[in-house]
C-alpha cells in the first residue's frame, strides 16, 4: 500500500472501530459483527505494525477494552483484568508453548488448563471477611462499572462464600452469560411485546447486566461461570487449576469441561476435540482459552500490553474476512434450479484465497439483508465452499435487494417457483443449462475422473465438442490437446481416465443419468432392488414403489423417465460403449460398527456434501434411506432441511442430529 493510502485506510478503520465500540458497549446495539470487527482491527494492527507512525492514541488498538459509559460508578480493579491474544492454528499453539518453554527455562515441565471461552462478558466480584461486597464489569480492564445490585440478581453468584473462613479481600473473576434456551426465550417474549430482539446472547447478557433497574435484570436468564481469581491475599494457591478447585469447593460454579494437562501436544487434540462439543452446549463459546497452569510460572511470563504470556484464546473455525460482494451471479443446476452463488473481491480465508461463495436462494439472501456493492462477511468452516454470513457494516453501498431474474438466463424460459419450495426453477426440460450441468455432475461426481476438471467441461461444452456424456467417451487425445491447456501427457493422462471410468459401479452410473429425484441414495437402492437395467426400464410404478424409500410421486418420476425414447438411446449407447448396467460386489451393503442401523440425510451440509454423509454412513454399514419411519435410528438435519421429513422424524420420536453429531458419529467410528 502506498504511505498516502495506509494512512487514509488506518484513519478510515480508526473511526468505524471506535464507533463500533461504542455502539458494542456503551449502547448495547451493535452495528457489525464481532467477526468483522476482528478481521478491521487485525488489519488496522497490521498496517500500524508496519508504519508505527501511524498509531494514534485514540487507535482502538491502544485501549484493552470497553470505554467506560456515565450510567454507573466506576471503580478500579484491585488487580487489572487483561485480555487474551489468539491463537487459529495448531502450529500457533505450538509456538507460543516452545515460546513459554524458553522463557522459563530448560527442562522445566509445564502444564496447561483449557476451559471453554464463554461468550458473555468478565465482570470481577470482590469478597470481603467472605461477602460478595462488590461485583463490577471489566470495563477497560482497569476501571469497570459498579454493577453490583444487578449481579446480585444472577442465582449462580453466591452472595456468601460457601465454607468461609476467608478473611480478607478476594477477587473472583468469571463470566456472565445468558444460555441460549433463555435467549431463545427472552428475544420470543421482547418480540411478542413489540421490541427490538437482541442480535445475540452476548449483547442480551450485556444488555442485561447494564440495566439501571435491578428487577429487569432481574427477568433476566443469565448465569454465571468463574474462571480464575485476581487479588487473593491470604489464600495459599500455587497452581489455577487448585484455584478452580478452591472456588468450587466456596460454591462458585467452575466449568464442569475445564480439562488439565501435561502436554503441548494434549492441548491440540483437546481444543480440536471441543469443536465437536461446541454444537451441543446450551451456551455460546467462542473458543477454547489456554492457560499456563503454575502460578509462579504465570508470574515469571509476565504480561505484554495488558496481555498475558501465561494463556492463549485459541479461536477455531469459522474463519472469516471481509470482502466486497461484486455481483450475484445465477447458475442452473442440472435440475433446473436457478442457484444464485456470489462473485466476490479476492480474499484470504485462513490461508486460502476464495473469491466466490454459494447464496441459497432469493428469500435467504434477502432475509441476511445481502446486497451486490456490499462489504460482505464471508466464513469458511472447514475446507468447504464459503458463505457469506451479512454485510459487513453500517456503510451500506449496494442499494437494490436481490430479485432473481424472471427468465431462465441460459434459454429464457419463464421461470416458476414451486409452491412451498425455497429454489426457483427453469422448467424446460430441453434447457442447455441441464445437458451441461449433468455433464459436469458426471465428471466431477459420478464418475469422478481425475485430470478433468469442470473448467474443461465447461470449454468442451462451449466449442460444441462434448455435448452429452457418450460424447465424452468418444473423446481423442488429439481433440484434447487442441484446448488450451492440454499437452500431449496430460490429454492422454485424461483420455485413459474417461476411459478408466466406464468401470464405475452401475449405481454411479444411475446416478450420472440425471433421473430427476434419483440423488445417491436413490440410485443404490435402485440399483440394489432391480439390479439390472433392463427390469429398471421395464418397471412399473407400482414396482417402483416396493423399493425402500421409494414414494409414489417418485417412482412415476423414474418411470416417465425411462418411458421416453431419448433417454432409452442414452441407456442402449452407454451400455454399447461398455458401461456398467448391472448390479456387482459395490451394491452389496457394507458391514461395519453401524450395520443395523437407519440414517436419512436431510438439508445442505457445511462441511460435506449430501452424497459424501450418506456414503460415509454407509461405508461403515449403516442403511440409509430418503424416508423416515419408525425404523429410523436418525436424521442428520442440515441446513434448509425438507419439511416433511422433519415433521415425520419429530411425530416418530427420531433423533434429530445435528452436522457435528454426524462429524462425532463419523469421526468416533
Ligand atoms: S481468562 C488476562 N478464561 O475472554 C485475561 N477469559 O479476552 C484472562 N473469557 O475478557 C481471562 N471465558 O471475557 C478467561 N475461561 C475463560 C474465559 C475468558 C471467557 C473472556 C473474558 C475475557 C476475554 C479475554
């Protein structure tokens, strides 16, 4: 960046972040997400690192927390409450422990505590001769506000310490919080009453702890865990983890996932294991905070800027960055479904550089309050296609909400939106969008072959040299290397893949073929049920619906398909080119830790397709089925999750599963 521009872009993120905070934490109505607000601050720090005369002392970056508002007293903290540095990455973990290995020396060992980082907010509460005598918001980590009438009120607070026999003064520190079955709650109740919901537990929790009136904090469902102890003259404490103990033996409630341990590399495997967890608390936690366990060590680390040495917040997916939304661009899926996805400025995502992103549809994007022009969040959980989660500020840049086009981009037909369903659909069946999107769903999904990608579909498709999927297999090398792109290897690397791939299973085959409504799961129990093409062809509804899962608007789908003439000449062709047509040792049913049971797979999935969770199950022999029944062991919502089925596995008593059970489920196995 030239000097001129950094200094403009640091004045620029100065004034957004200031304001931010104010509207954070003096009035509790937030104008970006913290995630947003994490990745301007990073590069407001990054730009002042690089030109430090660029640091001005009203740079948010120069303050350790929250400006301190006029409504309560203020008092100072008898120790300060720093703030945490964070850690994304495994290889960060690992070198801030070698980090602190050096520092205290050779040899010495070091232990660790990990606690989940509740989302709430630090609030220090002072006891004196064992009375709760003053509870206080961390403020700017020096001086907070005297909030003590209203943490009177939260239940989990102990007014007395249990036990007692501690004389002196003693600072408890933890953090407020609200569960999210109350937020739930309360933002159901601030609606029904025509008031603004809160935008998020944190806020609720800090909204509610700030009240002036102690009775509406009161009504409020907060809680309360505590994470450590600041001044404690008079208590013999050596390590935190005894500190944990000693609080929870005097009634405070301490974390029942805390964890201790010897290692670094235990450490790792812990914070990784709580992302798991995560899905299953009744609290937000926005990480995993990571402390040095022995206080002398804590001691001899010392701090830098108010930050502690000693402890680390190690944040895990999701991992975002800002971006400028360009455009909303519409693609036809092979189904005819009308997908919008977003063309944005490049950006670096946790080491990745992604410049588009998938949209659902018009009333998802428009109910996030998307807009092309926009500064958009995106997220990446996982190594998965990006989303986008909101705008990114209050400067608001695109104007016009998203509409989807009322014609089919690709052949202008009208376009319809079935009743009840999300996705507007081309219904032409003749639509080119379909042809070249099963193309691709053959190539890069069915039949899975190496060392073509869709950008070659896609051009094959455009020079009018591969047009259908029998096309594909009359390919030549010569054709091939007259794009640009292909060598003399690399076209005869891909040739002997298309031809390697007429071997691919007879269900992979079905599923190629674009049948409407066959996904994965269909074609194998198709596959499995008939076991030849030919009793397929010949099939009626009436038969159809004896194959497990297969309903009667399905089956007559499947029928009319094999009914019409075209499509028998694309089943004659490929079987005369040496395809698969029969059933073989693949449509065997897998045996393995989950044989005996049922899973049905519904919604879009983060961090897998649909295809990938049902063959996942049913590698390790689970059944796995498009209808839910009484017989279902569980359904694995996604998100947009067909209603129906919803409605079935809830009447039946199913468990409902969510991504991360799925991952636990998969990853336990
Ligand atoms: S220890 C020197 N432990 O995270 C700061 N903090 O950035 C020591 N938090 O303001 C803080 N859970 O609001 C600690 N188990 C935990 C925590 C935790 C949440 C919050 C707290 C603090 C912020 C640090």
């Amino acid at each position: 960046m030239a000097p001129s521009d950094a200094r403009a872009r640091a004045a620029e993120l100065r004034e957004l972040l200031n304001r931010a905070l104010i509207a954070y934490h003096v009035d509790d109505d937030p104008i970006m997400e913290d995630a947003a607000y994490d990745v301007l601050y990073d590069e407001l720090a990054g730009i002042e690192a690089e030109s430090p005369d660029l640091v001005t002392p009203d740079s948010p970056t120069q303050r350790v927390g929250a400006p301190v508002s006029d409504r309560f007293r203020k008092v100072r903290h008898r120790t300060p409450m720093g703030s945490l540095d964070k850690v994304t990455t495994d290889e960060a973990i690992a070198k801030w422990a070698e980090d602190v290995g050096r520092r205290l020396g050779t040899g010495e060992p070091v232990a660790f505590v990990l606690e989940p980082k509740i989302d709430g907010l630090a609030i220090n509460l002072t006891y004196t001769d064992n009375v709760l005598a003053q509870g206080a918001t961390r403020g700017d980590g020096v001086e907070g506000e005297d909030v003590s009438p209203n943490l009177r009120t939260i239940r989990t607070i102990p007014l007395a310490m249990v036990g007692g026999g501690v004389p002196g003064t003693i600072e408890v520190r933890g953090e407020v919080y609200m569960p999210l079955s109350g937020f739930r709650a309360l933002n159901e109740r601030l609606v029904a009453e025509g008031k603004k919901p809160t935008p998020n537990p944190r806020n609720a929790a800090a909204g509610s702890l700030r009240q002036k009136d102690p009775s509406v904090t009161a009504s409020r469902p907060l809680s309360f865990w505590a994470y450590g102890v600041g001044a404690h003259a008079g208590v013999e404490l050596v390590t935190h983890w005894e500190a944990l103990q000693w609080l929870k033996g005097h009634g405070f409630p301490i974390n029942p996932f805390a964890e201790r341990v010897e290692t670094v590399e235990e450490v790792a495997a812990r914070a990784h294991a709580w992302e798991v967890r995560r899905a299953e608390l009744d609290y937000e936690i926005d990480g995993i905070v990571i402390k040095v366990d022995a206080f002398d060590q804590q001691a001899r680390l010392g701090s830098l800027h108010e930050r502690p040495r000693f402890a680390r917040a190690f944040k895990w997916a999701p991992m975002t960055a800002v971006t400028r939304l360009e455009k909303i661009a519409i693609r036809v899926g092979r189904t005819g479904a009308l997908n919008p996805w977003a063309i944005l400025a490049p950006v670096e995502v946790g080491g990745v550089t992604i410049s588009r992103a998938t949209l659902h549809n018009e009333e998802d994007i428009n109910r996030k309050e998307i807009r092309e022009g926009d500064d958009v969040i995106v997220q990446r959980a996982g190594d998965v296609i990006p989303q986008i989660v909101g705008p990114a500020g209050p400067h608001r840049k695109g104007t016009r909400r998203f509409r989807m086009p009322e014609r089919c981009p690709l052949c202008g037909t009208a376009v319809v939106k079935p009743e009840g369903e999300a996705m507007h659909r081309c219904p032409n069946r003749a639509c080119p969008s379909r042809g070249l999107e099963t193309l691709i769903n053959w190539v890069m999904a069915a039949a899975d072959i190496e060392g073509v990608g869709e950008q070659t579909v896609r051009t094959l498709w455009d020079e009018g040299i591969v047009r259908s999927i029998p096309e594909l297999y009359r390919l030549t090398r010569e054709k091939l290397t007259e794009l640009d792109g292909f060598a003399e290897t690399s076209a005869g690397n891909a040739v002997a893949a298309i031809e390697a791939s007429k071997a691919i299973p007879f269900s992979r085959v079905l599923f190629g073929l674009n049948i409407p409504d066959v996904g994965w799961v269909t074609a194998q129990t198709l596959a499995r049920h008939f076991g030849t093409v030919d009793a397929l062809v010949h099939a009626t509804q009436e038969e159809l619906v004896e194959a497990e899962g297969i309903g009667p608007e399905r089956a007559e789908a499947i029928a009319e398909w094999f009914r019409d003439e075209d499509n028998r000449r694309l089943v004659d062709e490929l079987r005369s080119l040496g395809l698969r047509f029969e059933a073989g040792e693949e449509e065997r049913p897998a045996e393995g830790p989950l044989t005996g049971s049922r899973y049905v797979v519904t919604g879009t999935l983060e961090s897998m397709t649909r295809e990938q969770a049902e063959a996942a199950l049913e590698a390790l022999g689970a059944k796995v089925s498009d209808s839910v029944s009484s017989k279902t062991t569980g359904i694995v919502v996604g998100e947009e999750p067909g209603r129906s089925k919803l409605a079935k596995a809830e009447k039946a008593g199913v468990p409902l599963l969510t991504e991360a059970d799925l991952v636990a489920l998969l990853g336990r196995r």
